[in-house]
C-alpha cells in the first residue's frame, strides 16, 4: 500500500475532549472518528489494527475447542424477562418497540440469547460440553462515554459461553478459557494478569478479570512482584488435559484491584512483594452455575432420565477496547509501538528519492515482491500531515511505524 493513497485523515491538532494518551493518538493517527457520543467510525489504519486484534483472539478461542457462531445484535426483550434481568439492567440497555408493538433491545450481552438456542437445540446430557463464542458489536448507553474506544458506548466484544452437565465440568470449562485468555493477551503483546472480581449484573460464583498494566491505566492495581516472571502457557498446552496446576500457579498469588484491595490481606508470601501499579480491564470470566438455565428451562436429560439444568458460564474480552489498552501500555514520546502480532504493516519503506527512476523502480519491486504488509510511500511527506514539514519518519512513529 503506497502511504500516498492510502485512506488516512490525520489531524494537525487534537480535540480538547481527548483525555487519554490513546485516545488522543488515535484521533491524530487517523484511527477512529467519533460519530456519535461513545460510538466511532473505524477507519483503514485502525481497522487493520482492530481486526488484527480480532483474529489473534478468534484463534486462541479455536484452538481452546470453543466454537463460532454469530447472533443477532437486536433481542427480543421477552428472553430478558424470563432470566428475570430485563428490569434489574437499568437505563444501560438501549429499548425499542417494533412496528408491531413488541419490546426489542439491543443487546448489552447475550447470556439470554445463547441459552434460548441451546435449551433449542440440546436436549441429552451426551451432547455436553459445549463451548459457543461470536465476536459482535454490544452497545450499552453509558452515562457519560469517554476516553474514546476504551469507555463507549457501542464496542467489539468476543463473549462466549459454555454449557455442562455439573460443576466439575464447568469449572473445567472455565479454567480452559482462564489459560486461552493467558495466551490471548500474551500473543498481543500486553501483560494480563488475573485478578478475582465481583461478579457485578451477570452473577454468578466465581469471577476473574483480567488486567492489562499501563502506566495510564483507569484503576489502580496490586500484585504479587511474581507475576512479571510467570510463564505464558505453550503452543502445545493440552486442553483437554488437567488445567488446574496452571489456574492455581496464577491465582494463589496476591492480585487485586482498587475495590477489591485490603491493605490487611494475608495473601502475600512472606519476603515477597507487593507492586502499586495501573490497569486496564480487558477481559472478565464468570461461571454462575444454574443461574440462567434454571429459569430459562435450559435442561438435558441425564443418564438416569432426569431433567438436570445444564452449569453455565460466560467469558468476555474486550475487542475494541484492546486496541485502546494496547497503545496505553505501549507507546512513547513520538507515538504508538504496536506490538508485532497487531500492527498495521510490519515494514515502512521510505524513498527518499522518489523523483529518480533508478531508485524508484528498485523501490516499486521490493514493494510488490514482499510477501507481509508494507507501507510504501514516494511523496517528501503525505498530503495530510499533521505537522507539514516533518519528516517521514517521525510522523510514522505517531503512527506506531
């Protein structure tokens, strides 16, 4: 892709609302433009960031044994009411009314939705477990959106949800998505660590977030010193195998966020230590048992012939809101440093030369013949600048070149 033709409005300065370090390189780099108050167009250069982000995290939920599907994001409100969340949501959940009168909304998550396909389509205990996940825009109408991608209103989410018989099986199930979040977050580049969390409007008995570390993180964070030494998972971890070592290798150290914090907790081995920092939360994994299946009449028969109501779980990450996170936690005084796996085009090439045939056809060759993603430009600088005089490769360093 030659820079010159290249689809990227950048901006000479930046809004006044722009609060944030990635907000603000985001806007200037040509990102994202805001549409409305929380919700953004996604423009070339962060398109290819986002969906980037997106395979990295769609693979890793493949290679866990999770499986794809795509649901609608417009709800019937009926499915809501019978989980018995529809009035307990709040004035977060967008409401509508079709032409024929029926209450609809726009889904802020999908427990409700994924059940009602499941007690539809699973009926024996010899089809469990079941692991379903879809990557889709969620909206909820935050009171008060900021920070650009990081806290809007409409967003990119991977959610998904798995199904088994009883408890040992879901807490099997869980700790599957625990070590693929590890992985996940590792192979983007940023530095998760899980911390226990209140279980919040989903419910449920067990929870983690996970949180990305960045110096402008929105919360404050305290961990165990241990945590920046501890060993990612591998290509080759067995699913399918005991989980459980690597869960407690990662949880049995201290870990909390700022709500969660006591400064009196006995959770910190004696002579280790414990690190103030700031996060970001990027992910969050619940198992909440029978919560939803219960009341949604989401059962299978089981081997006796009994009606058992099916243990869930719902696991979530933040698609759109990585790529925010991601460039809180890397960057510098010039700009973005995307992390290899995510970045836009992984080689800049600068002619400085431009006008003279013996380097421009050099140049136009190395282009067309590399096989990964390249910027190619032959221009002193682009049409758009921010700053007109800079040098092509200072103003790709905002860009996170």
């Amino acid at each position: 892709m030659r820079l010159s033709k290249l689809f990227l409005p950048v901006m000479k300065e930046t809004p006044a609302d722009a609060q944030i370090v990635s907000h603000r390189l985001m806007l200037r780099s040509g990102m994202i433009r805001q549409s409305a108050a929380g919700i953004y167009n996604w423009l070339p250069l962060g398109l290819k960031v986002l969906r980037n982000v997106e395979r990295i995290v769609r693979e890793e939920q493949d290679r866990a044994g999770a499986q794809e599907i795509l649901m609608p994001t417009v709800q019937q409100a009926e499915l809501w009411k019978q989980s018995g969340r529809y009035d307990a949501y709040g004035p977060e959940m967008l409401r509508m009314m079709d032409r024929h009168e029926r209450e609809m909304l726009f889904g802020p998550t999908h427990e409700e939705q994924v059940t009602d396909i499941f007690r539809n389509c699973v009926k024996s205990y010899k089809d469990l477990p079941k692991n379903l996940y879809q990557i889709q825009w969620k909206f909820r109408d935050e009171i008060r959106p900021r920070f650009g991608v990081m806290r809007g209103r409409e967003f990119l989410m991977k959610d998904n949800y798995s199904f088994d018989l009883d408890e040992e099986a879901a807490r099997r199930s869980y700790n599957r998505m625990f070590v693929a979040y590890l992985r996940t977050f590792a192979r983007l580049g940023v530095r998760a660590i899980p911390m226990r969390a209140d279980t919040g409007p989903i419910g449920g008995e067990l929870s983690h977030e996970f949180i990305v570390l960045a110096p402008t993180g929105e919360s404050a964070v305290f961990y165990d010193h241990d945590f920046n030494s501890l060993d990612i998972p591998a290509d080759d971890t067995d699913y399918d195998g005991d989980l459980q070592p690597i869960v407690d290798n990662w949880t049995s150290r201290y870990a909390a966020t700022e709500e969660m914090h006591e400064p009196t907790a006995n959770g910190v081995p004696e002579g280790h230590k414990l690190i103030t920092g700031r996060g970001i939360e990027v992910g969050h994994i619940f198992y909440f048992g029978t919560k939803y299946s219960e009341p949604m009449n989401a059962i299978v028969q089981g081997a006796d012939g009994e009606k058992i109501p099916v243990h869930m779980g719902s696991y979530g990450i933040g698609v759109s809101r990585l790529v925010g996170a991601i460039i809180e936690a890397s960057h510098d005084d010039n700009g973005i440093i995307w992390p290899e796996n995510v970045a836009p085009w992984h080689v800049g090439l600068i002619n400085l030369r431009s006008m003279m045939p013996i380097v421009r056809r050099p140049a136009m060759i190395f282009m067309k013949s590399w096989a990964g993603p390249v910027w190619m430009c032959f221009m002193t600088i682009h049409p758009n600048a921010p700053v007109p005089n800079l040098p092509k490769w200072i103003w790709w360093g905002c860009l996170g070149s």
